[in-house]
C-alpha cells in the first residue's frame, strides 16, 4: 500500500511540475515573496517603537522592504527640485555604484478607488459619531460624495532590496553550508508550500538595516537649502503585503486583510503529509497574494472583473522632463500604475556591446552608438550608471476601454520627452506581474542605462506630502487630486498652536467650521469634545447650531451660543478658584496676574509698566493670603439663599451650635457642605470666600506694597505706579459689569461646546478700545475654558485632603480629552501684549493639559511674531498681501513657488472649494503645502447663518426632522443658499398671500418630498 501511495505522491508531483513550468503557470509562480523576518532583540534594542516587522524575504533570499513615498516636504520651484535630485545625487552615488541592492518605485493613481479610500479614513469619524449621539452621518458622508470625484486614491512606493549578491561568493557558499548544517541539528522537517525559517538569510539583515538607514537619511535630508526632501515612512510587513494583494486583485481583497505569518498560531490546514509539514505552518506569501488565478487575451491580461494592459519602455526620453509633466498630461479619469527598477553598475552589463561598438563604430554610420558609450563611459565617472526597467499598467472593466486608456497611456508617454514603449510582451502575465511593486525582482522591460541624475529626475518625487499618511481626522485635498488627512491635536506634534489668516470671503469662517466638526468627530471619541469659541461676529452658531440640531432633545444643552452682553446678567468673577481651593493653581495665578496686566496696559504702547506686573504678583498672593487667612469673610444669612435653604432643609444649621455661627467663615460654609454631600451649595457658598476686582483698590494701600512701590513711577518719572493702578482698576470696576463682583453667571455642568459672541461688549478701532476688546477676549477665555487646566500634580496641593478624591474624579474625567480653545477675529485686540502672553502661555503648555489653541485673524502679520514662531498650524487663505509674504520668506524661508502659488491659487472660494497654504510643523519636519477645503452642499446647509436660509431649514426641520431637511435643502439647493430662488418668489408674490416667502417655499419643497416618498413607497 505504501508502494503505491509513493507512485500516486511521485506521479502527482511530476504532473505539478509540468502544469506549473510547461503547460502554463500559475500567478503565485510569478510571485517571489515567501516569508518575513520577525523582530530581533537587536531590532527593540535600536528602536523601542518598533511594534511589527517590516523585512519581507523572497524566494531566492533576498530580502525587501516597503517604504511609502510620500513626497516633497514642500512646495518646490523647477531650480529647487533640480537642487533637490543633486543632493540626492550626491548622497547615493557611492552605494549605487555596487551590486547587491536594487531601489523599486511605483506610483499608482486610482481615481475609481477614491470614495473606498474616502470611507476608510472617514470611517472612524462615523463611529465616533455614532457613540457621541451626533446624527451627522448625513454630512460625513456627503462630504465624501462631493470630494470623491475630485480626488484619486493614490499610492507611491520604494522597495529596497538586499541580494544575496551583497555577500562574496566564499561568504554565501559558508551562508549555504551552515543554514545546512542548523536544518540537520535542529531537524527541520521538509516545508515545501509554507513559511519556513530555512527561508531566511540572516547574514543579510544588518546589510539591509545599513541600507534602509542610508536610504531614510539620504531622502530625508536632500532638500535644497538645508530644508527637508522627501518624506518616507516604512511600511510594516502586513501593509506591505496588503498592498501588493490589492495590485493583484482589488476586487476581492479588503482595506482589513492580512497576512499569515510565520511564527504566528496557525491551525493546521490542508492535506497531511508525512514528509511535508507545510499544513502546520502559515502559507507562502505568494500562495496569500494570488487566490486568484488569471487569464490572457492576446496582450491583456484579465483577474475576476477587470482587464489589465502593460506598456513597457523600449527608449527612454530623448528630452529629460520631470515626472510631474507626465503625471498632468494622463487623463484624470485614467488609473494607471508606473514602476521603475533601478539597479547599480549599468554599464557591466553593456561590456560585451561596447566590445561590439569598438570594432563595428569605425563605420560612419555607427559613430554615433559608439560615441553614447564612450559618453556614458566618461560620465560614469561622476555620476552612478544605472540600468533602469520602466513598465506602466492600466485596466478597466472592459477589454474595449482597457485598451482606450493603453492608448491614452501610451500618448501620455510619448510627449513625455519622446519617449518609446510597447504593449507587445512574450509573456503577458509575466509583463503585468512585472508592473506590480515587490511581486517579483524581475521585469520584462527593455533595459535603459541612464546616469544617476536623469533616472532620479523621473521619479515621483515631487507629489505632496502629508506626515499622516495613516489617516486623521480632518480630509483635505491638494488642487490636484490627492487626498490629504491630517490629525488635529495628533502625537506627530508636541503643542497644538494653530493660526488662521483670510480677509472675509476668502474661506476662513467655513476651515474653522470644518476643522471644528473634525475635533467633534475625533477616532475614539465617546462625548462631544470640550470646546469653546470667542469671536466678533456670528461665524459660529452655524456650527453650535450644526450639533444642536444634531443632538437628541434630551441634551441640547450640551452646545451652547452666548451673545455676551456688558451686564451683571453675565457676571463671572476672575478670582474664583477650584471647589476648596484657597489659593489658585500656579496656571490660576498665572492668568490673573496677566489678566491684572492687562487692565494696567497703557492703551499707546500697549505693554504693562514692568512695576506694574511685579506689583500685580505681589497683589494676587496677598489677596488670597488675606481672604483665607488674615481676614477670611465671615459668612452672613440672606446672601446666598441657596445656600441658605440647603442648611435649613438638611439640618446642617442645627449640627452646630450659635457659638460657632457667629464666627462661621464663608470657606468653613463650603467645607461644611462638600462634607454633607452637597457639592452644588459648596461652590455658590465659595463664591462669597474669594476675591474680588474692587478688593484689589484696597490692597494698592497694604504696607507690603506700599513699602516697595510707594516711591517707584511710571517710566521713572511720571505718575506714580500704585496710583496708576488703583486709576485702572478703579476704570475697570466702573466699566466692566461682568467681573465687577462675584459670580453669577454659570454654564451648565452638561455644556461641553461654548461659543461666545463679544460684538456687543468690544471697543471700538481706538488704542482704549482695542485694549477693551482684548480685555473681553481674556474674559471669554475664564468665562468657558476655566476647568480645561485641570491636572493632579498642580491642583491637589492646593486643596485640603477632603476635595482630593472629588477632583481626582473631575480630573480623570477631562484628562485624555482634547479641549479646544478658539478666538476668532483675533486682530480687533491690537496685540496687546498680556493677551499675547496668555495664548502663547496657554499653546506651550497646552501639550500637558490636553490643549489646543487657535487664533484667526484678517492678515498673517497681525499675529504677532512670538505667536507665529510658537505656531504647529498655519492656514493662510488668500494670498497677495505684501508683508504676509515677506514674513513668509524671513521667518519661514519658503519658497518662491509656494508664494507664487499662494497669490495664484488662493483666491477665495471656488466651485470646487477653497484653496489654502498649509504650514505644518510636525516630528517628522516642516511641511509647507497647498490644499483644497471641499464642502459637500448638506454641509454647507448645516453650517448656514443667513437668516431666511437658517428660518426656511427650521421649517422644514420642524416638519420631518433635520436629518431630512438637510438632505431636500442639499438636493434642491446644492450652492448651500435658497436666497437667488426666495429673491424671485418675493418680486412675483401676491400682497394677499397671507403667507412668508420662506414658508411658501417650505411647502413646495416638503410637498415635494412627501410626493417622492409615497411613490417610493408605492413602487416598493
């Protein structure tokens, strides 16, 4: 019986054979990938990040791994990108005149894959959504509806490889025989169709780590003027072979596939076979990437549902272009993937021919070749030869447009610089295995011999890069077509500082919306962000209405829109400290001090008189040293009937007897509550223990201060300081109900996004009411953002023992959350500079308390230059002004192209949506970029603020939910307006009527919508 299985094994193994190499092959033959190399202790010593492998190896040993090229850090002039590719010339010359590496790029553009792309990076925002109990699905996805067409999901690689020819022969042949002698001693058993640890030559590791370093540094640092080059980031192993899987066959490969690999819990699988364990271990990679088989048609090659054409180059370009006129003249609607193979010592492989040419050139009509050699020969001696493959794909779901889109190709190639290619290959698979990166090492394309420079001059360099390639949280686009995500508030940055400029209509108002509904929507997010807006004007109750809307009726006041107004209404006082806190936090402190400076500032200079400032240190510490413990105010019935009621009611009056009343102060009142449970009555009952402005004219007139400013004088001679001061604040207490006294205004303890208008409590354009205007600004800031500054190391020491675990608990509640603080309009505050001081306080330090500060304003230079240094994000959205250019080039340096650009492209918003410069500063490096901000139409209709738009959206809100009434507006009105149609319905209504224009208009639209929904219902 065992005769007979053996002859049934050997039989089929001869049959394999055949079908394999001499009947046809199957697609996993092509594919040499086998296994991948784990981490070593050497691996996590060097780099404790590392959290997955990221070293594939091949069939023959060698071993490869993946980088995604992103890009240019930033926008480059013609001259600079030459810079560029001679740096990098430069750099790579030494290790790209030796064998053993080869260098494989590839890009691929695919603009049918765009919406799959869009949902990926947007799915995490959908979720948290959904956890949040935001019903704003409807905008996410409109969102990516309205960007899908204008944008291309796009991929551009670089495999490095390590052959085995790195080695000497004596060092492979002691390789060979030792990996020999380990499969005897460990007695490896055979794995003919697994991964298998016999497939890994590890004498080659440390040649490649040397090789990827060398690579990452090269790129990294090649850009032109001591500025950064080109942006890689490593692929780990399972993304790498993802990506190769989706090349094969993106019709059946998911964005959530990955790999077996080896060394990982595998269960058994497959036939047994006693002399071939290869079910018990992972699969080949190849056998993982090609689960599909393939069929040709002529030229074609054709997997489950498309038809893939392959162009290869017979001539490279007689005129060398940079890669972008190719990337511009290939229809945007084309997806198309092109792949390059560099491989060192071209000119070995020409010996033979120039050989030839030496005998055969003495022919006049031969001159020329031999004189190409002799030429390539003399250059060779300052730059690398190479021999470069060039093969270029296409597909389609039908052979008819596969092969239209082959012609565009091929056109597109041709008038890059001349060049010559075919579609005519021996082997059609072997040409379209060719084309996909890290598939195969080898490439059917006719070899060119280019010198170092003009093969690096074709590369895909230059696209635009963005440090999140993985993903974020907000979804831009370049003007061509790349989606660009970013991560607000992402770990790529150590402070979130960011700065807007844009005059009105330039798109300002609408990138602040959006990248607030980006902060909303952040992955993993479980409750609205806390967030507040301080601006002049209305720009943001769309957004305040936007979540409103959007929120269930139970928790509506989760978003709140104040129009703050100069009245005791509003009251908050500045001196209120943390539930039994005595003295304030060092940050507390910190921000009365500056806020006292700030009431102190001298309107014509608007600096505070540095006695000043140093006199305000003194004042906040005695203030509190005073009301805590020199004389502490004592606590009176009848002023806080609250509080009052709850030492009736729970008979907290009687558990102390009249003795004890009588000398009651107001925080013994807030101990007495906290203790009983009643944490509300606590912080009303506190509010009377503090502080207040009007205390501060008294203490002007303490022996301390006396003693050490009595004699000091406004710039040494004029008006005495303690006199100015107690002039201030005295212009203060008469001028400013709002923190005059003790606190009587609150938010709600469920509010977590604030915006605050301050158009009717700001000054005027005159030096005293920009410093006005500033003053309401600080005060915005303590009114909704106080609790933001919440952290156990500063505030526990503050508080006795028994609020500890009360703040412990508040603590934990904000500590992972991002907190937003947003001032808009920020130029109507004259720089002064107190509330400079605060924002850039506040940014710096914003890592440590979880966040993130935003100003925005008109021009670039009217934030001030310490702000613009501090800054992580800049978003300038319109170009032309003169001296926002020139900080442009002597604080940042950027380049002439991206101004250019700027005044070009940044002209306000268009039909396809607003065009912005990006400064980004990031771990990664300085990255300076023009985007597109793309809002679909329910966007638009969410965030509107025009009166007869946000009443006709009521309307219709009221009627069918808001979920509906953004989608009828979106569908009828896409521009975001109904104002052009309620403009016509009013110049032909009838006086009579008896009915609003708007509310006509509502009833058309909802008669509309219920017709279409009754016929869906009747056809269903």
């Amino acid at each position: 019986m065992s005769v007979m299985n053996s002859c049934a094994e050997a039989v089929e193994d001869v049959l394999a054979y055949l079908a394999k190499y001499m009947i046809g092959r199957d697609v996993a033959s092509y594919c040499e990938l086998a296994t991948h190399i784990g981490l070593t202790d050497d691996d996590m010593r060097r780099h404790p990040e590392l959290s997955d492998p990221y070293i594939l190896v091949n069939n023959d040993f060698s071993l490869l791994t993946v980088f995604e090229v992103q890009g240019c850090y930033q926008i480059l002039a013609p001259d600079e990108f030459a810079t560029l590719i001679d740096n990098l010339r430069v750099r790579q010359n030494g290790y790209m005149r030796r064998h053993g590496h080869t260098l494989v790029f590839s890009l691929e553009r695919d603009p049918e894959r765009a919406t799959d792309e869009l949902i990926r990076l947007a799915e995490p925002q959908i979720r948290a959504a959904r956890r949040i109990g935001l019903n704003t699905e409807d905008i996410i996805l409109d969102r990516i509806a309205r960007n899908a067409p204008l944008v291309a999901w796009e991929q551009n690689l670089l495999v490095v490889y390590t052959h085995t020819t790195v080695m000497s022969k004596d060092e492979r042949k002691d390789e060979f025989k030792q990996r020999s002698r380990e499969a005897v001693e460990h007695k490896l058993p055979p794995i003919g169709y697994g991964q298998t640890p016999a497939s890994i030559m590890l004498a080659l590791k440390d040649r490649h780590d040397m090789m990827l370093e060398r690579i990452l540094h090269d790129f990294e640092h090649c850009g032109p003027n001591g500025r950064p080059g080109v942006m890689l980031r490593r692929l780990d192993v399972a993304d790498a072979v993802r990506a190769v899987r989706i090349m094969v066959n993106r019709e059946r490969t998911s964005q959530k596939f990955r790999p077996a690999l080896l060394g990982e819990k595998i269960t058994p699988h497959g036939r047994a076979d006693p002399h071939d364990v290869s079910d018990l271990v992972a699969p080949l990679l190849s056998y993982q990437i090609c689960a599909n088989d393939v069929i040709t048609s002529r030229e074609l090659v054709q997997t489950d549902e498309l038809y893939h054409g392959v162009l290869s180059m017979e001539l490279g370009p007689a005129d060398l272009l940079p890669f972008a006129d190719l990337f511009t003249s290939v229809e945007r609607t084309i997806p198309w993937r092109i792949r390059y193979d560099l491989t060192p010592c071209g000119l070995d492989a020409m010996r033979g021919r120039q050989m030839m040419t030496a005998f055969a050139g003495v022919f006049p009509a031969n001159r020329e070749i031999r004189q190409s050699l002799v030429d390539l020969e003399a250059r060779s001696k300052t730059d690398a030869i190479l021999s470069m493959k060039v093969t270029v794909s296409t597909w389609a779901a039908t052979e008819r447009e596969c092969r239209r889109r082959m012609a565009a190709l091929e056109k597109a190639l041709q008038a890059w610089g001349a060049c010559q290619v075919t579609s005519v290959h021996g082997d059609p698979v072997a040409a379209w295995a060719s084309s996909i990166p890290a598939f195969t090492s080898k490439n059917v394309a006719n070899r060119l011999t280019p010198p170092l420079s003009d093969a690096l001059s074709m590369l895909p360099l230059q696209r635009p890069a963005t440090p999140w390639g993985g993903g974020g949280n907000l979804l831009m686009r370049t003007p061509d077509g790349k989606i660009y995500p970013i991560q607000i508030g992402g770990r790529l940055q150590d402070t979130w500082i960011e700065l807007y400029a844009g005059t009105p209509g330039s798109g300002k108002s609408g990138m602040l919306s959006t990248t607030a509904m980006a902060v909303m929507h952040n992955a993993g997010a479980a409750r609205l962000p806390l967030h507040v807006t301080v601006e002049v004007g209305t720009s943001a109750i769309g957004q305040i209405d936007l979540i409103r809307d959007s929120l269930p009726a139970s928790r509506k006041s989760e978003a709140v829109y104040l129009q703050l107004e100069n009245s005791s209404r509003y009251m908050v006082n500045i001196f209120d400290t943390q539930l039994g806190a005595r003295h304030p936090s060092q940050q507390e402190h910190d921000f009365q001090v500056d806020f006292l400076n700030l009431l102190c500032c001298d309107p014509d200079t608007k600096n505070v008189p540095g006695d000043c400032a140093r006199a305000n240190e003194m004042l906040v510490r005695l203030a509190y040293d005073d009301r805590s413990e020199t004389s502490p105010h004592l606590y009176e019935p009848n002023v806080c009937p609250e509080v009052d009621r709850i030492l009736d009611e729970n008979g907290l009056r009687a558990s102390r007897d009249a003795k004890w009343w009588e000398c009651a102060t107001w925080w013994e009142i807030t101990d007495l509550l906290f203790t009983a449970g009643h944490h509300r009555a606590a912080s009303v009952a506190q509010r009377q223990a503090v502080p207040v402005l009007p205390d501060f004219n008294a203490y002007l007139h303490h022996e301390k201060i006396r003693h050490l400013f009595g004699n000091a004088r406004i710039d040494g001679d004029g008006e005495p300081v303690l006199s100015y001061m107690d002039r201030c604040f005295a212009v203060a207490n008469n001028s400013y109900a709002l923190f005059q006294g003790r606190t009587r205004f609150e938010l709600d303890s469920q509010t977590r996004v604030v915006a605050i208008n301050l158009n009717n409590v700001i000054g005027n354009k005159s030096p005293q009411g920009e410093l006005r205007t500033a003053i309401m600004y600080m005060f915005g800031r303590f009114m909704a953002a106080k609790n933001y500054f919440l952290r156990q190391d500063s505030l526990l020491p503050m508080v006795p023992p028994l609020y500890h675990d009360y703040h412990l608990a508040r603590i934990a509640d904000v500590k992972e959350e991002i907190k937003s603080i947003v001032f808009d309009e920020t130029h109507n505050a004259g720089g002064y500079k107190p509330f400079i001081a605060t924002l850039i306080k506040d940014g710096r330090e914003g890592r440590k308390w979880g966040i993130r500060i935003v100003s925005a304003t008109q021009y670039f230079s009217d934030h001030p230059q310490e702000l613009r240094a501090a800054a992580t994000n800049i978003y300038l959205m319109r170009g032309g002004n003169a001296q926002d250019e020139a900080i442009l080039r002597e604080e940042f340096t950027l380049s002439e192209e991206a101004i250019r650009r700027l005044q070009r492209e940044a002209v306000g918003p268009g039909p396809d949506g607003v065009n912005f410069l990006a400064l980004v500063k990031t771990k990664l490096g300085f990255v300076a970029q023009m985007l597109t901000n793309t809002v679909g139409p329910i966007e638009l209709w969410a965030f509107s603020t025009t009166l007869q738009d946000v009443a006709l959206r009521d309307l219709l809100a009221q009627r069918v939910g808001i979920y509906a009434a953004r989608s009828i507006l979106a569908r009828r009105f896409p521009a975001g307006t109904a104002m052009p149609t309620i403009e016509k319905m009013r110049l032909a209504a009838n006086d009579d009527s008896g009915t609003s224009i708007v509310q006509e208009l509502a009833n058309k639209l909802l008669h509309a919508y219920l017709a279409d929904t009754q016929l869906i219902e009747d056809m269903s």
